[in-house]
C-alpha cells in the first residue's frame, strides 16, 4: 500500500473534478468518520477501472473542507489496512479550493482483483465477533455489491484462460440458439454439473469473448455475443 500527503498538480484539476459532478470516476465525501463505510468505495473503485474520493465535498458540490487532515487521514489509513483484503495501493493529496481543504484519494485500478470490504459484525445468535466480506464493484455513480458470477470473473483474471469444446460446451451453445440467455445454475442442470464448474466455464468463455455477463440487480446471466447469434 502507498499512502501519501502532499499537494500535486493533476490532469484534471479540483474545479474540474467537482464540476463534472459524482459519476464512475468520482466520488464525493463531505466527512468521513468511519473507516468501514470509506473502504466500501476504495474496494469499488480497485475492482472496476479506478477513481478518486473527494472528501470535504458535499454531493450538491459545495466544498465544505475537512476539519483535522490528520483524522482524516487515520481514517482512510485504517479502512485500507483493516477493511479491504488483499489492501490496494492509494495515494492521498491534500488540496486548497476557496480556502477549504479538501482530501484528494486516488485509486488506480487494481491487478490484484479481487478486493474484500470487511464489515465486523456480531453473531446474531452467539453475538461472538464476526467479519462479513463483499465484493463491490462501481457502477455509475454507486457501489454495488458484486454477483458471484462477477467475484468468479475477477478471481478468473489472476490466471491464463483455459476453455476447451466438448459436449458440454455443444450442449451450451445449442441451448442458446433457441434461448436469449442462460445462467450458471441452468447451464449446470444442462450439463449435469455443478454451478461451481458451470460457472468456470461460463467465466471462461466469457474471457475470450464468446460470451457476455450480464448482470440485473443481485442477479448475473450470459448470452452469447451478437457476431455469434444465429
């Protein structure tokens, strides 16, 4: 992990950043007082194209500064070393606008995708300490908690692809000759095997291109490309 402070000049400028408002890039934070709601929005921004956390900002635009940089920045420190496994590398500016400070926290996309939120809870029955671990991934101006379908795609990525055709994969492929789209679960029962292994293979043709994930709120299915529709 690297975490840094000092003022740096950027491409995009502050008033450039707050203008264009919060969008897949960008995020605003007018305080930030828990180490485990910041680290739901740095896991997001690792595990997608990457982005920045303005933090001072509120989400009408007004820069409303920070109060204690120090703080602030324990905070962030603590929610990349405690609430996210494996921790992302970020690096963290400090910016005047209009005699405000505002925390500038960048996160570059991450290689090392998949990236954990860890939320502590309690057991609901043994009320003994426990740790809650989602994927989330950012759409549009959100965070969203990724599917399985999603989680098994980023785990596929730390490995070369490997896909074969056999009569398993025909039986697929017939399938959606007639159907839009097919999910693991359906893929399994086709197959007769587990939603675990029709998952692999369907994360793994979906990596060279001969399949898309697509994803509906909680739920992922695959259909094949348009050059592949009959």
């Amino acid at each position: 992990m690297t975490l840094r402070c000092w003022p740096k000049p950027d491409i995009l400028t502050l008033s450039d950043l707050i203008g264009k408002g919060e969008n897949i890039h960008t995020e605003f934070k007018r305080l930030v007082h828990s180490a485990e709601k910041i680290a739901k929005p740095i896991s997001a921004f690792a595990n997608t194209s990457g982005g920045t956390i303005l933090i001072g900002v509120d989400d009408d635009k007004r820069v409303v500064g920070i109060h204690s940089e120090k703080e602030t920045l324990e905070i962030v420190h603590d929610a990349v070393q405690h609430h996210i496994e494996p921790s992302p590398v970020i690096e963290t500016f400090i910016e005047e606008f209009k005699r405000r400070m505002v925390l500038k926290v960048i996160i570059p996309e991450s290689p090392y995708k998949p990236h954990f939120h860890i939320k502590e809870a309690r057991d609901p029955e043994t009320l003994k300490p426990v740790r809650k671990k989602k994927v989330y991934l950012r759409e549009g101006s959100h965070n969203r908690a990724a599917t399985e379908e999603q989680i098994a795609l980023l785990q596929s990525l730390r490995a070369p692809v490997s896909i074969s055709f056999g009569n398993q994969e025909k039986k697929l492929f017939d399938y959606l000759k007639t159907h839009a789209s097919i999910t693991a679960a359906e893929y399994g029962i086709l197959a007769d095997i587990t939603i675990h292994e029709a998952t692999v293979t369907l994360v793994s043709l979906v990596r060279t291109g001969t399949m898309n994930l697509c994803t509906e709120g909680k739920s992922s299915y695959f259909t094949l490309p348009d050059s592949l529709l009959p």
